[in-house]
C-alpha cells in the first residue's frame, strides 16, 4: 500500500523529467532584423519578434 512517501516520490520523478525534457528542447538560434510587432532593429528575433515582444515585457527607455 502507498503512503505519503511514495506518493512524493513519484511526484518528485514526475517533475524531474518533465524539467528535462524542458531542458533539453532546442532553443531557437534566433535571426537579427526588425521585430514584427514592435519595429525595432534587434539582434536576435525568434518567429518575427523580439525577446521584449516574445516575453511580453515593456522595452526600456533608452536614455
Ligand atoms: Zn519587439
């Protein structure tokens, strides 16, 4: 019969491999040119757009 402890165990092997298989998915290489969304000129745009656009995060002010 499981108790409490098996039970976090396979919790615990369920996350694991799920965070590797998250690891190990490619990472796209990413192209430099003009964000499809917000028109920037970026270093590296993955599928069109920007890591600011991509993440949804505000670009900062450049001063
Ligand atoms: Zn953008």
């Amino acid at each position: 019969m499981a108790d409490a402890a098996d039970d976090a165990q396979l919790l615990l092997e369920a996350h694991l491999a799920r965070s590797i298989a998250a690891a190990r998915a490619p990472i796209p290489a990413g192209v430099a040119g003009e964000c499809g969304e917000c028109g920037e000129d970026m270093p590296r745009l993955v599928h069109g757009r920007c890591g600011f656009c991509r993440d949804g995060r505000k670009r900062r002010a450049l001063t």
